[in-house]
C-alpha cells in the first residue's frame, strides 16, 4: 500500500504524513530538505540552481518510490515524482527562470524514469490558498522561505491545473483553509473517513479479481 501526499510549500505534508503514519502504523517516507545542497543557493539565485535543484529532487524522489515499491509495508510519502516535474520544473520553465534546453533535458530524464514507477495507491491533495499557506511558512520559520508569496502563488496556479487533470490513482482533495485535521477531531475523523472508504473499496477489488 503507498499512499502519496501532495501539496503547495507550507500546505501541511509532512504533518499530515507523520499523523498518518502514527494513526495508521505506516511506514512515513519523507521529502529531504535539510540536507538539499541547493535549496538555500536556489532561493537566492534562482536562474542559476534551478536545474540542478529539479535533478537533485527527482533523482531523490525516484529513489524514494523506488524503495517504497520494494517494501512490503504500507508507506505514505511526503510529496511525489509527479509534483517535481509537473509542478515545481514546469513552473520554472514557464516563468523563464529555467532554460529551454534544462527542462528539455530534465523532461526526458523524467519521462524515462516513469517507466519505473507505478502510481500511489492513494493521493491526497492539500489545497490552500496563498494566505493560509503563507501563514503557516512564517510559522515554522524557515528564514530563506519568508518571501516567497510570488513563486508560492505561481506553483498554487500549476498545483490546481495539475490536480484537475490528476487520473493517476483515486483522488481526495483536502482544503486546509476551510478544513484543519490538526487541530479539529472533526476534520481529522472525516479526512480518516474518506481515506477508509477508497481503502476498503480497493480491498473489495483485490479480493474479486483474486
């Protein structure tokens, strides 16, 4: 069982990925950041890291699906390989700050390493608009994310153009500005609802096709 949690910087995965983990005894599987040898650079020079901070995130996150098909455990991973390339290299693309022929390069490493990997299981979604997701990268204090609005609200534009062509695997959309599993029962007992429901439905399959 994979389960796969997207969304915007500052949405909430890996909250939600560690809460899950715990409630579910999964296996969490999360996205590396302080170890990144280029995120710092990036944010300060963008045209210049861009490139080598998608490879190092697609080369990282190829790994990472690579291990949690390999475990016979139930996983739930911070971020997936779709994001990476869908999202945070197609917007550097688009705005300019990557060049033609890097994400031409990038985009055919990429299509290669689909070929390798099997889709979650489940995505989850975290949806927010730019306040809500500004507010909580101030929270937790990362000095070279605090100004960010611009990239944060371009990434939001291909997040939701991404997400409404998403047929990869079934599919829950969490809204956090209007939701709050960390601090409500109620959302929490209704999002572990919705996770139950496509859980108990794929195990019906299994079964029939068995």
């Amino acid at each position: 069982m994979h389960i796969a949690i997207a969304g915007n910087i500052g949405a909430g995965k890996t909250t939600l990925a560690t809460k899950l983990a715990e409630y579910y005894n999964w296996i969490p599987c999360f996205e590396s950041v302080e170890d990144n040898p280029y995120l710092e650079d990036f944010y300060k020079d963008m045209p210049k890291w861009a490139f080598h901070l998608q490879v190092y995130f697609l080369n990282h996150r190829f790994n990472q699906v690579v291990q949690v098909q390999q475990n016979p455990l139930p996983t739930i991973q911070d971020r997936t390989i779709y994001e990476d390339a869908h999202i945070f290299a197609t917007g550097l693309y688009k705005s300019g700050i990557m060049k033609p022929r890097e994400f031409e390069n990038y985009w055919g490493v990429y299509q290669t390493l689909l070929h390798f990997v099997a889709p979650p299981d489940v995505l989850i979604y975290l949806k927010g608009d730019i306040p809500k997701l500004m507010e909580q990268i101030k929270r937790r204090g990362r000095s070279y994310e605090q100004s960010l609005e611009s990239y944060v609200t371009d990434l939001n534009a291909h997040y939701e153009s991404w997400i409404d062509n998403y047929t990869e695997s079934p599919l829950i959309v969490y809204d956090i500005a209007q939701a709050d599993f960390l601090r409500s029962e109620q959302d929490w007992q209704t999002l572990i609802g919705q996770i139950d429901q496509i859980l108990e439905r794929q195990t019906t399959q299994t079964k029939s096709v068995q």
